[in-house]
C-alpha cells in the first residue's frame, strides 16, 4: 500500500481501507505492509496493533533501491500471499513479485484505477490490465466494479466494500454534538465529509445547497475535507470545519439532519463505493445520494434518497424532503454486515481458499 492517498497519511493517521480491514487478522496472521513513499521520502518502520509498517523513499532517482529493498524483505520473510492495493503501480509491481517468487497474488482494487493519474504513464494501463487478468484473486470494492472487469477476468473475484468501526461510530444527541463542535443549535444542518471538487461532484451539490436555502433559510452545509483549488465554498451558511480525529467526525455526523454523496456520473463515481457512506448509515443519518453504482441497490427502498446524478434541482429537492421529514430512519439491519470485522472475515476465507487450489496457482 502506498503511504499518502486520499490526501492524508495513511499510516501516520492510521486511516484507510486497508489497515481497518487487516488490523482484524493481525491477531492470527503475521502482516507487514509495505508503503513506498512518494511524499516525505522518509525510511521508517512503524508497529501498530499487531502490523508491521515498513516505509520506503521512492523517486525515479531511488527505483533501484526501492526494487532491492522489496526483494530483500520477501525472501527473508518468506511471505504466503502478496496483496497489492491503493495503486496500478503497487499491482504491477505485486504482480512481478508474485511470479519471481512464486507466490499467490491478490489485487485489491478500491477504484477504478483507469481514472487515477498513473493510468497516464505509458504501459500501466496495459499493465494492469494483465495484473487484473491474471492475479490469483481480486477484491472489488462494489458490485458494479466486478462487473466492469468481468470482462477482464475469468479467475475468482470477490466483492469487499468499505465498512465502519461499529464501536465508534453509532448514533448520540444532536444538541451535545452541535455544542462539541461549535454548531449553531438552531436550524438544520447538511453534511459532506471528504474530497470537495467535480470530480467528487462538488458543484452539483453547492448548487443544490442554494436552492435548498432559498426555500429553508435556517440551513447550514457543513463541510470538511481536502478542497478543490478552483471552487468557490466560501459563502453565507456554509460552515468549514478541519475534524482532524474520527471522534469529530463521529460528532460532525452526529449534529446533522442529512448527508450528501454528490458524485457526478463520471468513470470514477461509476465503479466506487464512498468510504464515507456506511460511517453515514452507522449514525442512522438521512442520505441524499446520486443514483450511481452500488448506492443504487443500497438506497432503492429508501424513499427520497435517491436523485438523478447531475441534477441539483433534483438533489435539492430531495434534500428538501428529508429535512421535512417527521419520520427516523435506521440502518440497523443494513449495517452489520459492513463491520470491517465482518468484511476482512470474508478476505481470510477468500485468501484460504487458495490454499485447496495451491498446487495449481502457479503452473
């Protein structure tokens, strides 16, 4: 897994789909991630609750090293499984390791890595491609992932979405939360957690956010996360707040009437499952969401979650609706089946159903 992604670090802040999935099979398993660092360039090596954490420099000037460094470590340690996530290159470069050393690889892939900027140096995307093809199991963050690379692929795919801490994140009082945070008390307040920009569908859901205004004028957006250099947040009602800890995330859900997935239909929003959207569901929080990918099927019996993607005016509407709204929702039922706990049971039962087919793997 590489270091730095989602604009934070990952290791340092202990965040991300990968550690919160692996940190539940430390217990039985020996697990080292290997991070190159592309950011800070720094050497380290880091343990936390029963992981290993082995951080390496990498440039175009320190490939070499980066190479040798990584070849040192799995001869020494004799691994059973390589897993190649977060990046094409980290599963072009598992899937070289996995045949010079023989052992079985899994890709875990948590987008569609077409979209990412390393798709735009020569040979990755074919590259991976073949990493796709060929891996000995792969893990898809959605339903409408695994389909997408169907085509692809033939070898078995299992679907692992992003979960949530169920010990943290549960629903609590709404005035104490506002008070935590520095919330107005009164009024309603809309709630976005995570990358503000197009490609994330911000315009839509600030456009939204003004039509929902003109009609409820007590409205708050509350808004956190890495924002878009060309976009204009800075205007009345819309509160920006850092949550540096998960407990004021957990607050921050907590002292809001609805939460927004704004994604625009794009090849990114297509395929994904937002991190962000079972930490909403964990808190029993009213969702507005483009109808896009898996939060098709998730939300199809939820009435007003879903707007056409694109639309503000529809969006709007729909949020319209669920601040109006006298009746609760609870997710009870849907979530528990989205505990990362539950979601790495799946993997260990995924990476042992290898070992019955194991004299055939690498033939």
């Amino acid at each position: 897994m590489k270091r730095f992604g989602a604009n934070k670090d990952m290791v340092m802040e202990d965040f991300g789909r990968q550690i919160r999935l692996f940190e539940q099979l430390a217990a039985k398993h020996k697990i080292d991630f290997f991070c190159p660092d592309y950011i800070k360039k720094e050497t380290k090596v880091i343990k936390r609750n029963g992981i290993r954490y082995i951080i390496r420099p990498v440039s175009i000037f320190l490939l070499v090293p980066l190479y040798n460094s990584l070849r040192k470590l799995i001869k020494k340690e004799e691994y059973d499984i390589i897993i190649a996530s977060s990046d094409p290159l980290i599963g072009i470069i598992g899937h070289y390791f996995s045949k010079k050393f023989k052992i079985p690889l899994a890709y875990d892939l948590q987008d569609n890595f077409e979209i990412y900027d390393t798709y735009k140096i020569p040979f990755v995307g074919y590259l991976d491609k073949q990493v796709i093809k060929n891996a000995h199991i792969v893990f898809t963050v959605s339903i409408s992932l695994k389909e997408y690379i169907s085509r692809l692929r033939k070898k078995p795919t299992y679907i692992i979405q992003n979960g949530v801490d169920l010990s943290l994140f549960r629903k609590a009082n709404k005035k104490i939360a506002r008070k935590k945070l520095g919330l107005p008390l009164n009024g309603k307040i809309i709630v976005y957690i995570g990358e503000i920009s197009k490609l994330k569908g911000a315009p839509i859901m600030l456009d939204a956010f003004e039509k929902v205004k003109k009609r409820l004028p007590q409205t708050y957006l509350l808004l956190s996360g890495f924002v878009q250099k060309d976009l204009n947040i800075k205007r009345p009602n819309i509160i920006i707040k850092e949550l540096p800890k998960r407990w004021d995330v957990v607050n921050a859900l907590n002292a809001s009437d609805v939460a927004l997935l704004p994604n625009f239909d794009n090849s990114f929003s297509k395929y994904c499952f937002p991190y962000k959207v079972m930490e909403y569901m964990a808190v029993d929080l009213p969702i507005v969401a483009t109808s896009i990918s898996d939060m098709k099927m998730l939300f199809s019996k939820a009435k007003n979650s879903l707007c056409k993607p694109n639309d503000p005016e529809d969006m709007a509407k729909c949020i319209i609706a669920n601040l109006n709204s006298k009746q609760t929702v609870s997710y009870k039922k849907d979530i528990k089946e989205y505990s990362w706990k539950n979601l790495a049971k799946k993997i260990e039962k995924a990476i042992n159903s290898l070992k019955s087919r194991n004299n055939n793997l690498l033939s």
